[in-house]
C-alpha cells in the first residue's frame, strides 16, 4: 500500500517522474509508475492501488483531461475524500472537479521552491494526517530544500581557496619557502575540486537528475588535473630568493650606514645599508638558506657584529647592533713651527684615559664608555710648554690627524 498514489497522462511521465521523487524525499511511498505484476491484471491492480492509497494526486494537463482513465481515477478519488489535484497547465478541468482547489504549477521546471507546490504537499499532509511518519517526512523535505543553500555555500569557500591561493602566491611567490608553496597548491587544487562539485551538485539538483559517473568524476579530475599542472610549473619556478636584513640600534632606530656581509657557501656577498637601514641580497641560492648563516654587520659609531642565524621564514631578519664603547684617537704634538714635541701628556679631562707623544710627536689616546656625539676635552701637560685644553666631538670611533700645537713656556 502507497501514502500517495499519481494519476496521470503517460505522455506527463517525465514531469511527473519529478513530482513523485519530492514527495518520496519528503518521507512518502509513492505508486506512479504502474509497474504490473506478471500474472495480474493491469485494472484489478490500479484499483486495488487507487483504494488503498491514503491520498491520490490527480495531473492535470491537455492530455489527463481527455483521458476516461484519469477522470475515473479522480472520481473515485473525490468520493474517497482523498482527492489533491494539481495543474501542470491552464486546462479546463472536467466539470465535476471545477469546484475542487488545484495547486497551480503551470510550466513547472522541477523549482522545489514554487508556492503553490508548497500547498500541494500541504493538502496531501491533511489527507493523510499527521502522524509520526508525516513528521518524520517533513523534515527530510525541510533538509533537501536546504540542500541548494549549501550546496552555494560549498561554491562560496571553494571560490575563496582558489582566490586566496592565488593572491598569496603572485603577493609572495620571491620570499616564500618551497613546502609554503606546495601547500598552497594543494590548497588550490582541493578549492578547484569543491567548486567543481558545488557546480554539479547545483545543476543536478535543478534538473533533478542523478549524476552520471562523467559528473562524479569531474570533481577529483579537476583537482588533480590542477595539482599536476602546478607541480610542472614550481619545478621549473626560481631557487633563488631575497634576503632583507635590517639594522636596528638598541632603542630600534634604523641604523643609516654600514655594511653586511653573508657569508655563503662558495662566497661572499657584501651589501651597504640603504637610508632606510636596510640590505637587500638578491639572487640567493634556496639551498643555501637550509643550514644556519653567518652575518657580519658594521657600522660607524657602532661595534661590529657577526651573526649565526638560520634563515627560513619570509620576513626580514632584524638585527640590533650595539654602540660603540671604544673611541680611538691619534695625532702629533708640535710646535708653531711644526717641529714635533716628546713627552707630552694627553689626558681626557675627568677621566682616567691619558697617552704620551713619543719622538715624532705621535700619540695615541685609547678611551672607553664613549658613544657617537659625545664631547670631550683633551688636555696636555709639559714642563717647557703651555698646557693647552681642547674640546672634541666625536664622530666616529677612530679619529685621526687630531694634531695639537703648543707654545712655549716663556721665562
């Protein structure tokens, strides 16, 4: 016995093939395509359907309304108070069933979201009655009508894995590493094969059609066709990368000058630090940045360093140099006549810091604890000269030439 039993013209199979799988995904049995037993009779056995249905929905269209059979069918329907009539298209309706209320679905396409096929199936839910099966059945029609909401939603995420694939790889395809790559690009060929299936699931679904094995494979096609195409293209994709090495002070002010050397496997690069306190090296092998590097940065009024860093992200390394603590200076004593002067002490004024002029004049003055910008005085001392008081800046941690005229002591 059959919840719903359809009566029809033969010549409206194809559209009502559609109607008979939503009401058995809404839960129902359904007795549509009248399918005789061998052995019986081809009328005992639609009667005998016909009374035990529990709701007959009667179609009607130019062919159903000149059919005897599906008058008949109605009729008894009608008198059984099972009858739920619905119109494919604008026919004149037999008289007897002008008063009955059709659902109108007139040129329907199979849209599971027509009004009145809402009605339709409401009509067949008060024949029938609600009890737990007709519960049951409306959920399930309540989740295939979601169906093509997520299925759009599906379509949505796989647009987006293609697109943000895409944009990160053009955005940092010099910087980024060979495994960042490659999970990008089976991040791309996964959101090609979700798109590809959303589409069909949409299209199937509209049609009401079940996929054929052409349909079910174009998904994993597409997604492995994708994969192996960009497998072809990052094998033959550049192995060599930029570095940007940046030179902060303590307090993370850009330092503006110096040099950085990497030091790589079969040579040495060296690079000046830009105004902006940075380096950039081009052109490095990917293999040399697997096992850690050295670096070695210098700078004026800063000490030099040498780094052992491993580089793998895609960031800019930074690196903090610090000041320089030793200041050098050097120079001659002599006369106005430039005539050099022995045994002169130089000392820094406040300090412990002096030096002594030998035979040609030289001296060389070693200080500590200065920094870029300081001020200093530089004082001499001599029997048989005047002592004289100098003020320095320093403006490089070696200054040289810094010469001292004397004169005379007069008796």
């Amino acid at each position: 016995m059959a919840d719903v039993f359809i009566s029809y013209s033969s010549t409206d199979k194809t559209v009502v093939m559609r109607l008979a799988q939503l009401l058995t995904q809404r839960g129902y049995s359904v007795w549509w395509d009248r399918q005789i037993p061998i052995g019986e009779h081809y009328d005992n056995v639609i009667e005998r359907e016909l009374q035990q249905a529990r709701c007959v929905v009667v179609v009607w269209t130019q062919r159903s309304v000149a059919s005897e059979w599906v008058k008949n069918e109605a009729a008894a329907a009608a008198s059984s108070k099972k009858l739920a009539p619905v119109m494919l298209e604008n026919v004149e309706l037999p008289l007897a069933f002008k008063r009955t209320e059709a659902a109108q679905l007139f040129n329907w396409d199979g849209n599971t979201g027509h009004p009145e096929l809402e009605m339709l199936f409401d009509s067949i839910g008060k024949i029938i009655g609600d009890d737990g099966r007709s519960l049951a059945a409306a959920g399930v029609g309540s989740a295939n009508t979601s169906k093509p909401i997520r299925n759009r939603w599906w379509l949505w995420l796989g647009l987006a894995g293609m697109t943000g694939s895409l944009l990160l790889y053009m955005l940092f395809q010099n910087q980024m590493s060979k495994g960042f790559a490659i999970l990008l690009l089976l991040l791309f060929s996964l959101s090609i094969g979700c798109t590809v299936w959303s589409l069909v699931k949409l299209y199937t679904d509209k049609q009401h059609l079940q996929p054929s094995v052409f349909l079910k494979m174009a998904s994993p096609a597409a997604a492995l066709l994708s994969l192996l195409i960009g497998a072809l293209l990052l094998s033959g994709r550049s192995t060599e990368k930029n570095i940007t090495v940046r030179i902060f002070d303590w307090k993370k002010n850009p330092i503006t000058q110096g040099d950085v050397k990497i030091y790589l496997p079969e040579y040495v690069r060296t690079q000046s630090i830009d105004n902006m306190g940075q380096a950039l090296f081009t052109g490095i092998p990917e293999a040399a940045l697997q096992s850690p590097m050295k670096i070695e940065v210098s700078s004026a009024g800063f000490a030099g360093k040498i780094f052992d860093t491993l580089l793998r992200n895609t960031r800019p390394l930074e690196l903090t140099l610090p000041h320089t603590t030793v200041v050098f200076i050097s120079g001659k004593i002599k006369t106005a006549a430039e005539m050099p002067i022995r045994g002169v002490e130089i000392s820094a004024d406040g300090t412990r810091y002096y030096a002594m002029s030998i035979t040609d004049g030289s001296y060389n003055l070693r200080l500590e604890e200065y920094t870029l910008g300081d001020e200093i005085s530089l004082t001499t001392s001599h029997k048989d000269y005047e002592d004289k008081t100098v003020m320095l800046r320093i403006q490089s941690p070696t200054i040289q030439n810094q010469d001292i005229f004397l004169n005379p002591i007069t008796h």
